[in-house]
C-alpha cells in the first residue's frame, strides 16, 4: 500500500516529462519543414534530454508497475496535441492570403495594404463578373483578426491561406510605419521615382 504514492508521483512525473518532449517535438518538426535549422537544433537537444529522463524511469521501473508505461504512452498521445496548440498560439512566420472579390475589391485593397506587408492585385473576370484577385503577406499571428475584418468588407469573397515557407523578401521585419489611424505610412508614387 506504501508503494502506491512514490508509483502515483512517478507516473505523473512521466506523463509530464512526456507531454513536455513530445510537445517540443512537435514544435521542433514543425520548425525543420519551415527551414529554422538552429532552432530545431536547439529544441532537439531539449527534446531527446526530457525524453531519455522519461524513458530511463520508464525501464528501470517498468516491471514491476505498467502503469508508468501506460502514464508514457498517454503523455505522448497529449503531448501531440499540447505541441500542435502551443505552436498555433506562437503563430511564426507569415502567410499569403489570396482573395477573390466581385464586389468590394477597392476597399479590400485599401485595408490590405495598410495592414499587410505586401499587397498585388490582379483583375479577372468569373462567369464574365468582373473580380479581382489580391495576394497579401501577412504575419500568422495578424490572420485571424485580418480574416474577420475582410470577411467584414466583403461576405461573399473567396480566400484561402497558404504558408509562406521561402521569399525573396524580408517578411520578418518591422511593417511600415502606422500612424494613429491605423493606416500605414506611405510614399506616393511621385517620390519613388
């Protein structure tokens, strides 16, 4: 009956150590497939040190309880999930964001540009209507808040988001200048001549 507590502390200990490498893995493979090689580096050593703690206690242990390999195998499976949310709140990197619009593109194309770092439109026609279709790079963790807003302007566009994973622009530095309006600060056409 003793035992009860030190294997309950031990199978909580693994189910945490699990939860937290696995975590970190999923995070650090996320991070290989968008080319951040010294982050992924940095993570894996993280990963593979948390995991070796985990799986020792595991062996040396497992015996005599399978309830610390059941505590692993249950910290795997919520340390997949604890990885992918945490690397959803962290939202790195940027993303295209293309949109369809028949209707309302002079006014997407406005918002747009104050709050992306880049903006092209293109005119098209669907079905003989008039649209415009406007690719804008935006930060992942701008995209909720841009979607809402576009959605706003127009409610019957089309969009559809896809990872930025290589540019040949910087689209991790400082945006353009916003004044207190919310629009960003720009040159007209005439002085970048």
């Amino acid at each position: 009956m003793d035992a009860i507590g030190p294997r309950m502390g031990a199978a909580l200990l693994i189910f945490c150590l699990r939860i937290l490498d696995v975590s970190i893995g999923t995070i650090r493979t996320i991070f290989v497939v968008e080319g951040r090689i010294k982050l992924s580096v940095l993570l894996g050593i993280f990963e593979v040190f948390i995991w070796l703690t985990a799986v020792t206690q595991v062996l040396s242990r497992a015996t005599s309880s399978p309830l610390l390999m059941t505590a692993f195998a249950l910290g795997f499976a919520g340390g997949n999930a604890v990885g992918i949310l945490v690397e959803r709140r962290l939202a790195l990197g940027s993303v295209i964001v293309r949109i369809i619009s028949s209707s309302s593109a002079p006014e997407l194309d406005q918002y747009l540009r104050g709050h992306c770092q880049r903006v092209i439109a293109f005119s098209g026609t669907e079905q003989g209507r008039a649209t415009t279709l406007l690719y804008a790079i935006v930060r992942r963790k701008q995209l909720r808040a841009l979607v809402t807003e576009i959605k706003r302007i127009d409610p019957k566009l089309f969009y559809a988001v896809e990872p930025l994973r290589e540019s040949n622009i910087d689209t991790l530095g400082p945006l353009p200048h916003r004044p207190a309006g919310g629009r960003c600060s720009r040159r007209s056409e005439s002085s970048r001549r």
